[in-house]
C-alpha cells in the first residue's frame, strides 16, 4: 500500500484492497458451487461433494439493491455472480454461475493423481455444476453490475455495454413543484424528486394536455441521465415520459404512471434489460441510442407500457397509461 502522506515511501504498488463500507454495504446470501463429484470419473454415491454447495453471508455496494431475477454481476475477485428467483424484497439471493480462477485442485479430493486412469482432474466440462436456476455465464458482450471490475484485464463481457435500452436510466419520480414557463403556451417547469439530494428541474410541453393541480404530487416516469437542454432558455435535465395517441387520432397525450406503491428513484426496467445505465447519454449517442429506444417504446391493447413486447415495470408492477392503447412513448 502506499500513502502519499508518508515521506520517502516508495511509489511502487505491493498490495491492491478491494472492499466495501460495511455500514452503506447491503447485504445478501452467496451460493457458491462446486464441482457435483470429488472423482473425475465418479463410480457411485461415495463420490458426491459434500461441499458442492455453499451458502455463505456476504456484503456488496449498494447498487445491487433493488436487483430483479436474472440481474447479472461480476464481483471483484470473486466471479459472475445472477440473481436467484427467490429473491424477495426483504432477502437478496445471489448464485455464483462462474469464477474467475477455479481453485479446484488438479488431484482428486480422493488422492487420485493427475496420472491416474481415471484421467486428469477436474475434467475439462465435466461435472462443472454451476448453479441449479441460472446455470449460464453472462453472455459475450452483456455487461455486468455497477459491482464490476471493468479495468484492461477484465472479460470482454464485463467491459461492453448493454442493449440500448439498458443504457438509459428511466426513474419513478414524484412531481413537487408545477410553474407555468412564463412566455409559453406549452411548457411547465417542473420540480421532480428522483431520490436525489434535491430536485431535479425539467421543462415539459404538458401545458395543453395535463391540468396544472393533477401534476402536483404524481407520480412520473423520468429519464435521468440524457444530456441537459435548454427548453426557451430554461434548463431541462431530463423528460418525462409519455403515452402519445396513435397516428390517425385526434392528437392525445397522457403521463405513464406508475403503479401505487413504487418507490421514487427507483429504476423502471424491462426484463432482460437490467445492465447498469450509461453515466451521460449526449451528443451521437443520443442518436444511436436513444432515440431507436423511443421507436420501439409503446402501449398495449391494455394500456401497458412496453419496449416492444416487454412489460416497462417497477417493484409494484408495470407502468400504464389511462386510455391510450397501442400509442408511442415519449
């Protein structure tokens, strides 16, 4: 370690500590997996691991809260790590689906060599019993949790970005503060808490469609991290989202609403699309990313919000509008 506090201290690096604060830490339940067999030719019974399971306490940062079914995370050191189907909002279940460095010994556990007959150990591909609910590594090119090592050594999957809806950060927020944009027809300025230290002003064009006293204390879908415009000269960091009537329609809009029970500053999410979020989406990225994001946003046949076919949700349920069925999202 060096401290460059401490004089004449060499500048050369001898240990590197990886580590979470434990009072900001959020725990969960780790399920470690071992090969199922100690033999790599497993004759009976008698070969079965005792210890092919482990399920051990453990820490991680805190933005591994909140994580849904099949949220993927490489842990530093540690490996890829899934979410379990058993999570429950009061109990985090994480499966170890692949290490980084197996440890297994080359001999067997039964002091068989690798010169034996019954071949080398572990075998390669053999008996590599992962995990039971979610038995597959991440996929080439998914990225991992905000927990991951994505430095020049890591995996590739851990350095590459997510689909391009996973890049963007959409948040439930509530409405505190509705002022018309003075000078405007269309616009209010809005103050809207997204479990920020304060609140985040964004200048909407909802004017025409939502009456200024239904806007004070909703709930909202927001973008969080599109790059700041001005919007007739007043500072807009962010949008909120809405349904918009299909082409052929008398022009309608209406707010995507949460459901009761959403927490604000939570992520709306689609399944399967849960990478963490890009810092900043700006400049060319708006187009590449973004935007064909907007293209495939829409409402169901019962007023669902969705990315394509998967239902937009929270940890209450899916987002919805009032009345607008099979309309575009912006």
């Amino acid at each position: 370690l060096w401290c460059p506090k401490l004089a004449g201290q060499s500048k050369r690096s001898v240990k590197a500590v990886h580590w979470v604060s434990r009072p900001y830490a959020v725990p969960f339940e780790a399920r470690l997996y071992a090969p199922l067999f100690t033999a790599a030719i497993p004759t009976g019974l008698e070969d079965l691991n005792p210890d092919s399971l482990r399920v051990v306490a453990a820490y991680a940062e805190p933005a591994v809260a909140g994580a849904r079914p099949g949220a993927t995370f490489q842990f530093e050191r540690k490996g890829y790590f899934t979410v379990d189907p058993d999570t429950t909002a009061d109990r985090l279940v994480l499966n170890q689906t692949l290490v980084l460095k197996d440890s297994v010994v080359k001999a067997s556990l039964r002091g068989r060599g690798s010169g034996s007959s019954q071949g080398p150990w572990p075998p390669k591909l053999v008996n590599q019993v992962k995990c039971p609910t979610n038995s597959h590594a991440p996929p080439r090119g998914a990225p991992t949790g905000s927990c991951a090592a994505a430095g020049r050594n890591a995996p590739a999957a851990s350095r590459a970005e997510g689909s391009a809806l996973s890049q963007c950060l959409f948040q439930v927020g509530r409405v505190l503060q509705c002022e018309v944009l003075a000078g405007t027809e269309k616009l209010y300025v809005l103050q809207i808490d997204v479990g920020e230290e304060g609140p985040r002003q964004i200048v909407s064009g909802l004017r025409p469609f939502v009456p200024q006293q239904e806007m004070l204390g909703r709930l909202v879908v927001v973008i969080t991290n599109i790059d700041s415009k001005k919007l007739a000269g007043t500072p807009s960091h962010g949008m909120v989202m809405c349904a918009k009537s299909a082409e052929g329609d008398a022009e309608r809009v209406e707010l995507i609403d949460p459901p009761a029970g959403a927490q604000v500053g939570e992520r709306v999410y689609c399944l399967g699309h849960e990478q963490p979020p890009a810092v900043l989406i700006k400049g060319n990225k708006l187009k590449k990313v973004f935007q064909p994001v907007l293209q495939e946003l829409n409402t169901s046949d019962t007023c669902v919000a969705r990315y394509q076919t998967l239902e937009w949700t929270t940890s209450a349920g899916p987002c919805t509008c009032k009345s607008i069925r099979r309309g575009s999202i912006s």
